[in-house]
C-alpha cells in the first residue's frame, strides 16, 4: 500500500519543527510512537518504465522513492551549461500519480561526477558551478522533494579528524568551505527542503569506524557553531555481514546527533552477502538478522524519520558491480527477492517500522 494519511507528512510535516531527543536513558522507547515509520527504497527509472511488475511493486510496498542515479550529476548536468532533466521528471510524474515522496539525491559528492567538471579550474568558477547546479535542481523541484541528500560521504576512509575531507573537485578548489556553500544554496533554492548529510560506515566495530564516528561528529558540530543550514544525518546502513555492528558506537553517535537536534534517517539499507553461505534461506536469515541488529540499536535510541534500502529487489541492486559472490550465485542484499517475493529482511524492516519487535 502506498502512503497512509499520516505517512510521508512525517518527513516534512509540523512534527519535524520538534527535534528528536535520545529516549532510552528516560527508558522511554525511542519508537513508541504507533504510525509506523515511512519506508522507501532506491529506484531506477529506466526499469520503473521497462519493467511493469517491478513498477507494481514499489508502488505497493514504497511511500518514498530516491532516484539510484537520475539525479546526480552525470545525468541531470551531463555538460557544462546543459541539463536534463527528462528522467528525474518521469520519476517526479510517477511519484505524483501514485502517492509516493520523493528525496533527492545527490547534489555536492565527490563520486560520479561527469568528466567535463575536472576542467572547473579556479575557486570563484568552482563556487559558481556548484551553487548554480544547486540553484537550477533544487529550485526546479521546490517544494515537491522535502528532502535532499546535499553532502555525500564528505569524509575519507580513515579520517582523523572533520578536516579530512575525502578529495574531489569542490576540496581542491573550495576546501572545506565546499560543505557550507552547498548547505546554503540548498536553502536558499528551497527554503521548506530537510537538508540530509549522508555518510556510510559508520556503524562497525574497529577503529576505522570509531574514527569515522568521532570525525562525522566533529563535522556536524563545526556545521552548527557556524550556523550552516543543516536538519538531517543519513546513516547509509550498507551492512556488511562479515562485520559486526558496534552497537555502543552507534548509539553514542546518534545521541551526538540528537543533541546537535539533528534528525536521522536511514538512506540506503542494504546487506552485502558476498561472504555468506550459499543456502538461500540460511543466507536471508543472517541478512534478516544483520538487519535487525542495525535497526535494533537504532531505534532504541531516535526514531528513524525514514528507513530506505538502496533498491528494493535483488532484481535490481549495485551490489554485484563491487561484491559479486565467488560462488556465481546472485546476491540477495534486498527485502524483495528478484521474483518480488518478501524476503525475511522485508520482514524485519516491517517489524521496525511498526515498533512490533
Ligand atoms: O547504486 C548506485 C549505482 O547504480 C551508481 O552507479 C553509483 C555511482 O553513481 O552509485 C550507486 O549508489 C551509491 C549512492 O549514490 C551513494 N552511496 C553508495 C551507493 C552504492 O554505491
């Protein structure tokens, strides 16, 4: 079923005027509040048209949608001066006719960026690149996407501290001033939009992650002491399931978050199985299960303001082009399998959802 009455509004209604606090210690649950928590999941476009029982599917199963690539930069500003915008539209018109909320995604990443962008020579050039791409996607779509990944993965593998800012094109010629410059185009292009930093790896035991913890605080609190427009941490959550999840980490992470009165937002859920057993049913009980812990430790402490997979059937899923199984049999990272039948994980993310574990 698509969007209940209450459903979506959450992303963007009058109850985000009020930030999340952390509950537990009040020994409240963080999720007891009974409309269930909005789910979506990526999308591809191409396949939304192609693929007429993919499309039923999301329209069954998704409030939200996210573009997987329609609306980053190779797509919607493939040459300087040049936009297109005819994918990123169809997505808008599917979503209108059917209900369902669309996030953007992403408008200020050091990946994925078309090759005319490494010509962007000086710092002014690269100012007005970025603030105009933000000005022209963001503006085109006021007030019909509440909620926008601005800032992708801004840190490096292994920070050591906010300033390690992963390289791209806005680094080199902008410097960390990259972060505040796009945050503020955003607002200003859309004044109503939730403004979302997304970042991954960030929930694992070992001391990577905890650098990445202590790092992606450090950033979202130099945000706030210089008033940057910021609402949102969206915690990627692609799960590895030969990591484990560092459950203490995480939930101090989001306490930080809470207290910086930031929002969080699960963006782009997903279970890489390349390490698991080959048996299907034992392989979708340890994704299930991996899943869980995650949600688990999330939401005993903020309640999510959306939970979104980066795709939502094994049909469909970026997963093979990094992880493929050296076994030759396909991945399973999704809550619907690749014949659109619920999946365990579906199961799971129900359960968090609804606050029924
Ligand atoms: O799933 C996306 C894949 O189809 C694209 O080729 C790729 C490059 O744009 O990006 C993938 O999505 C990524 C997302 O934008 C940011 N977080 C990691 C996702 C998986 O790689």
């Amino acid at each position: 079923m698509a969007l209940g009455a209450s459903g979506i509004a959450g992303l963007s209604g009058a109850a985000l005027a009020t930030p999340q606090t952390p509950t537990s210690a009040a020994g409240a649950s963080a999720n007891s509040i009974r409309v269930p928590i909005p789910y979506g999941a990526a999308v591809r476009v191409d396949a939304l048209t192609s693929d007429a029982s993919y499309r039923a599917a999301v329209i069954a199963n998704c409030q939200i949608v996210v573009p997987e690539g329609e609306m980053k930069w190779p797509d919607i500003h493939p040459a300087r001066g040049e936009y297109r915008f005819e994918k990123a539209d169809v997505l808008m018109d599917f979503a209108r006719q059917n209900n369902i909320e669309v996030r953007g995604h992403t408008l200020a990443w050091y990946g994925g960026m078309p090759a005319w962008t490494a010509a962007i020579g000086s710092r002014a050039e690269a100012e007005r690149e970025l603030v105009g791409h933000i000005e022209t996607v963001v503006s085109r779509y006021r007030g019909a996407i509440p909620s926008w990944d601005v800032v992708n993965e801004p840190l490096v593998d292994w920070p050591e501290d906010e300033s390690s800012l992963r390289p791209s094109i806005w680094t080199s010629r902008l410097g960390p001033d990259y972060l505040p410059i796009a945050l503020r185009a955003a607002a200003a292009a859309d004044p109503d939009t939730r403004l979302v930093l997304n970042e991954y790896d960030v929930e694992f035991r070992g001391a990577r992650f905890a650098a990445r913890r202590k790092a992606l605080v450090r950033l979202l609190r130099s945000l706030r002491d210089r008033d940057v427009p910021l609402h949102a941490v969206g915690l990627q959550a692609h799960l590895f399931a030969d990591r484990a999840i560092d459950r203490d980490g995480l939930q101090e992470l989001l306490v930080e978050i809470a207290t910086l009165k930031l929002d969080v937002l699960i963006t782009e859920l997903d279970v890489i199985d390349y390490g698991l057993p080959g048996k299907v049913g034992e392989r979708d009980a340890l994704v299930a299960d991996m899943a869980g812990q995650f949600l688990g430790a999330v939401c005993d402490v903020v309640r999510p303001r959306a939970i979104l997979t980066w795709g939502l059937s094994d049909r469909y899923t970026w997963v093979p082009t990094y992880f493929k199984r050296i076994d030759g049999m396909p991945n399973r990272p999704l809550p619907l399998d690749a014949e659109l039948k619920r999946k365990p994980l579906f199961d799971v993310i129900e359960q968090y959802r609804r606050n029924t574990v």
